[in-house]
C-alpha cells in the first residue's frame, strides 16, 4: 500500500506542477485577448461619443480604455519576454524567437509590443491634430490612421499568439478552446476593419452601389479565409463572422441605453441618448459559402478555390445586403433591435436619411463595378489562403 501511495504521489505533483507551467505560459495570452476586448469595445464607444457628444476633451471615457488597454498589451507581453528571456525554459525558449540578439519572445508577444507603442504614439498626435486642424471632417485622419496600425497590431499579436498555441497543442480540447480564441481575435480584426470602411459600407444607404462592394469584397475575405485555413473549428469562418456581429449588436444594444447629450457646437441633431453604431454587416451568409466551398475544395485546389471564393463572396454579399439595405431604411428597421434611423449631433435631418446614394449611373455601371468587386475578392481570396497556409505553421 505504501509502495502504490510513494509511486503515485511523484505523477500527482508532475501534473499539477505541468498545470502550474501551463497556466504561467497562458495567462498573458488571456491578458492580451482581454485587452483586445477592450481595444474594440473602446473604440465603439469612442466613434458614438464623437457621434453624440463631440471631442470635448482627449480624456473621455473611450480614449482612456483605449489607452489602458493598449498599456496591458503591451506591459504582459513585456513580462512574457522578460519571462523568457532570462528565467525561460529550454521549451519555452524553443517557442519564440528572438530579437536585438538577446531578447526572446512569442512573435506574436513582440507585434503586440509594437502595436501597443504604436497606438501610445497616437495618442499626442491626435491631441496635437485636433488642437491645430478642428474636428476630423473623416474616421480615417493622419493621427488615426497611426492608432488604427497600432490596434490591429495588437490583434494580429494576439491572433498570432493564439494560433501558434493552437497548433502547439496536443489534445482536442485544447485545439478547440484555441481554436474559439483564435476566432474571436479574428473577429475583433474584422470589426476594426469595418470601422475602417464605416464612411462607405456601414449605413444601408450605401449598399445599392458597386463601392460598398468592391470594398467589402477587397478586404474581408482575406481575414475570413486565413481564419477557415488555420483554424481547427468545423466552421471557423461562420464562427469569426458570428462573433464580429455579436461585438457590433451588443455595443449596438448598450450604448444607446445611456442618456446623453451633445455638448459641442453646431447642434442640429438634439439627441437624447448615445448614437449607437449601425447594424452589422451579415457576413455570417459569405462566410458559411466560405467554409462550404473550403471543404469541397482541397488545398491542392487553391488556385480553383480562390476563384470561386472571390466570385461566391461578392455573389452572397449582393443577394443579401441589396435587400437588407431596403429593409433597414424601412419604418418597420426604427428600433431599439435594429437602431436604425439614429443620427449625429450635426446632421440636419431630411428625406436623404430614407433614400440611397451616390448610386452608380447605370445597370452598366453598376455591373462593371460588381465585376472589379469579383477581381478584388479574388485578389483577397488569394492572400487569404497564403496568410492562413502561414498561420497553420506557426508554432512560435
């Protein structure tokens, strides 16, 4: 009895010393998926602020977060290179790469790095901007413009992250519970993407033009091919759109629950509560095209695939969105599910609110420029499927 007692202790202690190790090695994964949470979620409620309140002043709420979130990032990915670097294990040092010929980290804990002095930088730049130039007149403004690079490397630091543990781990389980974060990283991507392209793809009133196409079709397939390339989920596209709408309706849902008012001038708008951002864009119906066609085509196919990926994506995207856009300008879309119908501060309402614009001149027009929204998804479809072979390999 003792004997067994003696032999079984040792494999007692091994597993809960390996569970120890394990949960050291995650945790500033978690740490930098929380952060990245808090990036998008930041950044939502920064642009509704702008849209309800004005720039009353660098410190509101959203712009902390913002900041705060980046610091986290970037100060857990610090610890983990400091970790490794000087009490790091022959494995853990096996599983990073290394910089300045000393330091020695997780690629993606080293993007995250970057990503997070990227957007620190953003922060005295649009401080500066605003004070000299106004209010931007666009989202996509010089300062921005940095902060924006500066939050998607942080997301392509925890993508990377993540995937790198994905395809490390050895238990389907563990693939599975990776394989959901990496999903989720992806979809925070992609929402930081639309917010990018919200000036022409957000608002119904666009989506009867070849624009709203061309660009969704230039940019989002190749995130949610890489994703259903590199993932181990039977359907991870679905999965990353499913939760890049679940970020939009939720931020959409609780910001417009909170009073607010517009305290900058000119007022032509008086809201009463927080605009909240526009519905999503049902990407979920392009992607389950995407993980079906990525089934039926094997990778020794890719060329085939991102053909039928490209035209599919803009197919599936037309068929929806065309009369989604008639219904969400509809009186039947003005409500607290849908939120259409809410405005800036600064808009002077009129008839333009219910109408769609900047059309294309002709059935001709229109056609041609679906056509070059087919050549770009087939172009993103491509990098998609490159960047997704990458992913699946890394292990760093």
């Amino acid at each position: 009895m003792a004997t067994t007692v003696s032999t079984f202790a040792p494999s007692e202690n091994s597993a809960a010393g390996s569970l120890t190790r394990a949960t050291a090695i995650e945790w500033p994964l978690y740490a930098v998926v929380f952060a990245s949470t808090c990036i998008i979620v930041g950044l939502l409620w920064d642009i509704s602020w702008h849209r309800t309140v004005g720039r009353d002043t660098f410190w509101s709420p959203p712009h902390v977060l913002e900041q705060l979130a980046a610091i986290v990032a970037g100060l857990s990915c610090g610890y983990l290179v400091l970790r490794t670097t000087f009490a790091g294990t022959a494995k853990s040092r096996g599983t990073s790469v290394r910089f300045w010929h000393l330091f020695q980290g997780p690629l993606g804990a080293w993007v995250c790095i970057w990503g997070t002095i990227t957007m620190i930088t953003s922060a005295p730049f649009d401080n500066w901007w605003h004070n000299a130039y106004g209010l931007d007149v666009k989202i996509l403004s010089p300062p921005h413009m940095v902060l924006f690079a500066g939050m998607i490397g942080i997301q392509i630091g925890a993508l990377l992250m993540v995937v790198a543990a994905q395809n490390r781990a050895t238990s389907v389980d563990d693939q599975r519970r990776l394989g959901y974060i990496f999903a989720f990283s992806a979809a925070i991507i992609v929402a930081i993407l639309a917010v990018g392209m919200f000036e022409d793809t957000a608002l119904p009133n666009d989506m009867h033009r070849s624009l709203f196409y061309k660009l969704t079709a230039a940019i989002l397939p190749a995130f949610l091919v890489a994703v259903a390339r590199a993932s181990r989920l039977k359907w991870p596209a679905t999965v990353t759109a499913l939760l890049y709408m679940s970020i939009i309706l939720i931020m959409m849902w609780v910001t417009q629950l909170f009073p607010a008012h517009a305290k900058l001038a000119p007022i032509y708008n008086a809201v009463t509560h927080m605009v909240p951002p526009p519905f999503p864009l049902l990407l979920v119906f392009p992607a389950i095209a995407i993980d079906l066609l990525m089934r039926r085509f094997g990778p020794e196919r890719d060329w085939a695939l991102t053909v039928t990926i490209g035209a599919a994506f803009v197919a599936v995207m037309l068929a929806v969105h065309w009369f989604w856009a008639d219904f969400l300008i509809s009186p039947a879309a003005r409500n607290f599910v849908f939120g259409a119908d809410q405005w800036d501060y600064s808009s002077r309402l009129g008839p333009w609110r219910y109408q769609f614009w900047n059309r294309d001149p002709s059935v001709a027009a229109f056609t041609k420029g679906l056509g070059i929204a087919i050549l770009f998804g087939i172009v993103s479809s491509r990098i998609g499927l490159w960047c997704g072979n990458g992913l699946a390999r890394i292990k760093r």
